[in-house]
C-alpha cells in the first residue's frame, strides 16, 4: 500500500514539474515567432527548418523539402515561358555569355524583387542560406526540354571578367518547378556518397554517375561552390541529366561572396 502511495505521489510530483517546464518554455517562445508547426513567421519570410536535409558535406548539399508551393512554381513558370531564350555559358577567357552543345536548355532572367511572390521567395532564400539578399544574382528559370541537360560543370568562374562583379558563387540555390516523369536528376559526380546511394530503375543512365538528386515540383537544392576556407571546392562539380520523359522546370539563384552589383576590381 505504502509503496502505491509512494509511486502516486512521485507520479504526481513528475507531472506538476513537467507542467512547470511546459508552462515556462511557453514563456520563453514569442508567441508571434513559433506556433505549433514550427514555422517561423518573420514580418514576411516563412520558413521549416525541419524540411532541410543534408545531402552530402563533400560537396556541402542540403534538400529543403517543399520549399516552394504549388502556385509559387507555376507563377514562376508562367512569367518566364514567354520570355525564354537559348541559354548560354561563360567564356573562359573573355567572360562573355557564349552559346554552346555543353548546355542546351532555354532559360531568362528575372529582375529582383520583381514582383511580390519573386520578392516572397528571395526572402526566404535568404532566410534559410543566412547570406544577404544583396549577394544573390536576380533568379534565373530555366526549361529544359526532351534530351536537354547541362553537362558538369562549376558555378564559381574561371574567367576574370565576371569574378569582379561580387567574387565568386559561392552559394547556389537550385529550385524545382516541375515533376519530370524521366531523367533530368541533378548529380554531383565526385560526391563523397556517389557509390553508397542506392538507385532503381526509376534512375537515368546518366545519374548512376554520382550522387543525383530527383526533380521534385517545389523541392530546393543549396550547394556550396566555396569551401569553408573560401577556395574554391572541386567537389561542387554538378551537372542537370537529360530530360528522357517529360519536361524540367528549374529556377537557379546564385549567391556571391559580395554584391555583384558593385565592382570590385584586382581583388583576385
Ligand atoms: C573552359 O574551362 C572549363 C573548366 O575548366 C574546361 O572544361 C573547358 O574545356 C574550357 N573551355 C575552353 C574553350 O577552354
Ligand atoms: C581550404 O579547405 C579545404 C577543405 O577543407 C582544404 O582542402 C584546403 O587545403 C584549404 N586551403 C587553404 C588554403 O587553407
């Protein structure tokens, strides 16, 4: 009986104190900044720390699990489709944007905080990376079609030219606005996990190569192209596979060391 009235009493003591704990941790948390679900409601940035996961540390990746909704990715299509053009690469000497087979999507650019919901998504961008809105490059859609792809490349530069304006990349946030039923896999191919990822046939050919990452309508890729020392990481090698079925919307921001805005000359 006695030992009954003991395991009573402490249960009651237990809950008492988790009440306390509840109540104070209540306290704690500015209501306007947490609610339930764990979104933190700035004055205009809504953000899910517990949808990112991490990809790979070598290279950095992290997948931030619908990062964008349905009527964001659609808005972000529907404004770019008319307005797109052959996509082009950095010529290694001059800088200059060059047509080349390496790349062969069709893509634009919009200007920043062009509208509301651009502006919406820039915020968030900056929210969830930690670096400054003003080191992003205005966010670029891109289309890629049946057989289209971007073979591996780097995304910090080897030209001269466009390093002044901002430095390198260092940050890329690779948004995906469409399914793709086939292909169009976002791979690193010297990721340290390239071999230890599993892939069934719902895989193309071309992300056996490496560590891929599927096309998901809303999803978000950050990679760094910087190591942590700022020198340029080779790891961050990445290519955009063939799209075999279907077609693969994807809207890019790139993020600089600086603002690109402004020019930095003989800093490199
Ligand atoms: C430009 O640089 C890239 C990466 O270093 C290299 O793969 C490519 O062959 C170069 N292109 C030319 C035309 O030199
Ligand atoms: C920078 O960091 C990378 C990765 O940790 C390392 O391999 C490299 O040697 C470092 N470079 C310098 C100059 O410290």
């Amino acid at each position: 009986m006695g030992c009954w009235h003991f395991l009573t009493l402490s249960l009651c003591f237990f809950l008492c104190l988790l009440s306390h704990i509840i109540y104070v941790s209540s306290l704690r948390l500015p209501k306007k900044l947490y609610d339930n679900h764990n979104i933190i409601h700035g004055p205009k940035v809504r953000f899910d720390p517990t949808l990112v996961t991490q990809v790979s540390w070598h290279p950095r990746a992290f997948l931030y699990k619908g990062f964008l909704s349905e009527k964001e990715c659609n808005h972000l299509i529907n404004k770019a489709k008319v307005k797109l053009r052959k996509s082009m690469v950095a010529d290694n000497e001059s800088g200059k944007g060059l047509v080349s087979e390496v790349r062969t999507s069709s893509g634009m650019f919009f200007t920043k905080a062009q509208d509301k919901i651009i502006a919406e998504i820039e915020d968030r961008i900056a929210t969830w990376t930690f670096l400054p809105i003003d080191n992003g490059e205005p966010i670029q859609v891109l289309r890629y079609e049946h057989g289209q792809k971007y073979e591996p490349h780097f995304d910090y530069f080897n030209d001269k030219y466009n390093i002044q304006f901002g430095g390198h990349r260092m940050a890329t946030v690779l948004m995906y606005l469409s399914n793709v039923e086939k292909g169009g896999e976002t791979v690193f191919p010297d990721s340290e996990l390239r071999l230890s990822q599993r892939k069934d046939n719902t895989w193309s050919e071309c992300a056996r190569a490496g560590y891929a990452v599927k096309p998901k309508k809303g999803d978000a890729l950050l990679f760094f192209s910087l190591h942590l020392n700022a020198t340029t990481d080779i790891m961050s090698l990445h290519q955009s596979c063939p799209v075999i079925q279907g077609e693969k919307w994807s809207a890019t921001k790139w993020i600089h060391v600086r603002d690109p805005n402004k020019l930095f000359k003989n800093i490199y």
